[in-house]
C-alpha cells in the first residue's frame, strides 16, 4: 500500500470505475463455443480509476469523482482505491445500477476484448462542492466516455467551467467508445481542453483520415491544445518547439494491454504536474505504457516507478533521444 505524499500540484480526475473481470484464454472463442479458462482475476478498473492510481504510484495524490452501485463490488472498489492513496470522499453511490463491471478476455499476445456495462459510471451528477474542491487542485483530468450520458457530462462541464475559473488547465482522453458513437460533440469538446490524448484509431474515427501525422494536423486545425497522439509500440506523436515528433517507444514483451493507454496518460500528467519539458513527459509516458503492457492487470496492478525505471534504465535510444532518457531517469530516481 503506498502511502499519501506531498504533490507538487493535486489533480481531479472524472472517470469510470469498474470491476474488472480477467480471463486469459488461448484464444479468442469462436461463436459457440466454450472458453474455460484455470481461473478468473478480480481487479480494480475503469479509465478513471486506473488513472488515479497510476498517478499514485508517481507519487501524485489525485481526488477521483466517479459513480458507483450499492452493491458488493462498490465496497471492494472504494476499498482498493483507498488502500492505494487515492481521495474516494467524491465518489457518489446510486441505486439506479450495479457498479460497472467488464468482463475481459486476454489472449496470449496481450490483446484483449471487453464485454460489459458500465453501469453506475452512467449516474454520475453534478459536484455541489465544485469550486471548493477545485481550490485545492491545479488539473482536471477528464473522460471521453463522461461525454456519452447526461448526468456525467454536465458533471464534466462544471469541473471544466470551475477549474478555467481557479486558473488549472484541463486534460481529455478521448477513448474509442466516445470516437465511435459523439464524434462531432469530441471535437467541439477538444477546443476547451489544454492536453489532449487520442489513440491512433481515435484520431482515424474523429478525422476520417487514417495517416496519424495528418489526421494530428487535423486535430489541431479543429482547436486542440497539445495534441498527445497514442501509437502503442510505435511510441508517441507531440508537437515540441513548433515541429512535429515521433518519441520512440520501448520494447517489451506484451502479456496484456489491459490499463496501457491509463498508465501513459498518468506518465504524461504526473510531468505536466511538475513542469517537465514536453518531449520528456511524452518519453515518460511511453516508459509507464510499456511497463503495463508488460504487467498482468490494471487498476491495483499498474506499474511501479522501479518498473518504469527499469525500463528506461535498461533501454537505449538512438539520439538525441538517448540523452532525454537519461535526464527522465535522473529525474524518475528523485521522486
């Protein structure tokens, strides 16, 4: 259990939670048939809680707004969360739904596929306590997936009007969901936020153009602040100092992808948080998203800072990549 630290700057973060439930299987099943697998795996999950706490394992003390059901798995989330240091006293309950729970299925090269519901994430209401709250905090850190039901979107405009109003920034992961089903209310969102994290695929899906480098142009033409672009092994796409870069990727052997794209989002904000340089958070953020590629689970299970440092310790980068690994080493050994 890690215990709560000084931040240099706390950060809301409005997500779902979710019960994960993990099944590693030799393969996908086809339809029809059974898929047995030794044993299940319960964890902790959801975009906004997988988030939370692997801003925690950087050492930053995140409040977390979320929704969830009254039920057994609601204690056991609010339970773990806690465990691990993060601020749960904003997490509304509601008997509208059962907490959210995913059942997901992991094949041997770390791919998986979720099936479920997210359930209570769907009640989330407004904050009464908005702007106190958001006194205490520099950064918002926002869901696609908030954006897909009323309550939990106008929660997510509130925090978005009241932390523009304390002078804090705004980030947003896209998610595919939100790409898929309200592309057109995305970008309208995308012009409000400071820090914006789109997968490749999200990119194609908002943009309709499938070359990353232009459909990230397009993004930034449409009114996105500091476009963060997702590549999975391919690293990373940022804009720093006026020119468009591709920050490498490290290597590892993928056991499941479950929580990678979370773990990368924490890398980049924890950075953010403390004033890195752009191209050493993004560096970071590959480190953290390789490290949970390489880890069994998400949510409690989301890298340490020795196994992301391990990462960027043990693998070198062609230059001048190579020397910013160093300084992100040097600065990932202080904390």
């Amino acid at each position: 259990m890690l215990r709560r630290r000084a931040a240099p700057g706390e950060i809301l973060v409005l997500g779902d939670v979710n019960v994960d439930i993990i099944a590693r299987v030799k393969s996908f099943p086809k339809p029809g048939e059974e898929c047995l697998t030794r044993c299940l795996e319960l964890h902790c999950g959801g975009v906004g809680a997988n988030c939370a706490l692997a801003l925690r394992q950087w050492s930053i003390s995140p409040y977390l707004l979320a929704c969830i059901g009254q039920d057994d798995f609601a204690a056991f989330l609010l339970r773990t969360l806690a465990n691990y240091g993060v601020d749960v006293s904003n997490v509304q309950r509601t008997s509208a739904a059962l907490t959210g729970l995913l059942y997901i299925n992991v094949t041997p090269n770390g791919q998986r596929t979720f099936f479920g519901s997210r359930g209570a994430n769907r009640f989330l209401r407004r904050m009464p306590n908005a702007c106190r709250m958001l006194s205490r905090a520099i950064a918002v850190s926002l869901m696609g997936y908030s954006f897909l039901d009323p309550g939990p979107e106008a929660a997510a405009k509130q925090l978005l009007q009241a932390v523009r109003a304390h002078g804090g920034w705004v980030s947003l992961d896209i998610g595919m969901e939100p790409s898929e089903q309200i592309p057109s209310k995305i970008l309208q969102i995308v012009k409000q936020v400071d820090l914006l994290f789109v997968s490749r695929d999200e990119a194609t899906l908002l943009t309709g153009i499938r070359d990353p480098r232009k459909s990230f142009r397009q993004l930034e033409k449409a009114g996105a602040g500091n476009v963060v672009m997702k590549l999975g092994k391919r690293g990373c796409l940022i804009r720093h100092e006026g020119k468009l870069c591709q920050v490498p990727s490290f290597a590892v052997s993928t056991v499941d992808t479950t929580g990678a794209g979370d773990a990368f989002a924490a890398g980049f904000l924890q950075a953010r948080l403390r004033g890195w340089p752009h191209d050493e958070a993004a560096l970071a953020a590959n480190a953290a998203g390789a490290a949970a590629a390489a880890t069994a689970g998400a949510g409690e299970k989301m890298p340490t800072l020795r196994q992301i440092a391990d990462i960027v310790h043990t693998q070198r980068l062609k230059q001048p990549w190579d020397t910013i690994r160093s300084r992100v080493l040097r600065r990932i050994r202080k904390l």
